[in-house]
C-alpha cells in the first residue's frame, strides 16, 4: 500500500479542522442564544481524499507529495456553510477573518459575481499557524483550508449542477439547451435569495419599530 499523500501530517490536518469547526459551532450557537436565529443552516467538513488528491497533483503537474498536498494546493481542508440568508454569508465571513490564529489569504466573491455557469457562493482560503512544524519545516507551521459559504438556494443548485455535470452520452445538440437551462435556474434562485432577504429586513424592521413603540407608553396602574 502506497504512503498516504499527507504522511504524518493528516492528524494535524484533522486537528486544524475541528479546531475552525468548533470555534465556528460556537459562534453559531452564541449568536442563537442572544438572538434566536442561528449563524448558518448547517456545515460539512472534510479532509480531501487520497486519490483525489493525488489526481489534483497529477492535473496541476506537481510532484505527489506531502509539500504539493499541503502547501502547494489549499483545499487539502475543505469546508462549506449553508446559510439561511445572503446577509448570513458575509457576516459569516467577518467572523472567519477575526478567528485567531487564521489569516485570509484569498478570497473570491461569487456571489457578487457569479460564475457563467450562474455559480455562487463565497470562497475564503485561510491560512492558518499551528505549533506542529509544516511540511517546509516550518515552525510554528502553516497550514491551509478552503472555506466555501452559500444560502440553502445556492447549494441546492450548486449540488444538482454538480451531479448532471459529469452525465455521459448527452448530445452536443442538447448540452447548449441544457446549459442556457441551468443558468436560469441560477438566475431564479439569486432573484429568491434577494427577494427573502428583503422579507427578512422587512420583519426585522417591524419588530423594531414595534419595541420602539412599547417605550413611548408607560402602564397607568
């Protein structure tokens, strides 16, 4: 059997990423407690895969090793949040950029501006010191994670995308029709994102105006 890509880093790999996991379950279950709304819907995590990694190695034309799977390439720590609401995202992310301990070293908006496909989400690769030296012989070592955030809506599209992406034997007459297809899905699932963001701001705002009210008016007994 071949040496794991990782060697004897994927115990630190998985030490980092329920390190991130739990700082951001807490800040999700502090933000339910004072408000009464969660963070985000829900979050999967993941360490990549061996032979999915190697194969990232083997397109990018790096030699398959340690120093490629963990330095080279940043996803070796995937994870991905589902949000309720688009406003949920970028807080979320104002979280991400102040965990200590983590810089972001790249970000990409594709919320904001989508891919052609109609693709969205937010994508943050976060670099992030620990005391265990790295595969460069770094100490305190640096390691890497790709954090991905979309609403529900994008998710749902972003998951059935992916499954008809890789379907076999459709042909070339129909993948355009397909594709023009899949974008006005994307199209009408941003339209709904923005549309239940503006019904949330709309209650927020009736609820305050209705607190605001209670204080103009004393009990007379």
């Amino acid at each position: 059997m071949n040496e794991s890509i990782y060697a004897s880093w994927k115990p630190v790999l998985e030490k980092i990423m329920h390190r991130l996991v739990d700082y951001l379950e807490n800040k999700n279950a502090e933000k339910k407690a004072s408000t009464g709304e969660s963070a985000f819907e829900h979050i999967n995590y993941r360490i990549k895969g061996e032979e999915s990694m190697r194969d990232k190695c083997r397109r990018k034309e790096i030699p398959e090793t340690p120093e490629s799977a963990l330095c080279t390439i940043h996803d070796a720590i995937g994870i991905r949040i589902v949000c309720c609401f688009l406003d949920d995202v970028y807080d979320l992310v104002d979280v991400i950029r102040n965990i200590p301990g983590v810089r972001v070293a790249k970000e990409k908006d594709f919320i904001t501006s989508a891919k052609p496909s109609g693709y969205r989400s937010y994508h943050l690769i976060l670099e992030i010191e620990d005391e265990t030296t790295d595969a460069l012989g770094n100490t305190p070592g640096h390691y890497y994670a790709e954090v991905q955030l979309r609403t529900i809506a994008m998710d749902f599209w972003a998951s059935l995308e992916h499954k008809m992406r890789y379907k076999k034997n459709i042909p070339a007459e129909q993948m355009k029709y397909l594709q023009d297809e899949l974008y006005d899905c994307a199209e009408q699932s941003a339209a709904l994102d923005k549309r239940m963001q503006s019904i949330r701001n709309l209650i927020a705002e009736n609820k305050e105006e209705e607190e605001e009210t209670k204080g103009f008016f004393l009990p007379l007994f």
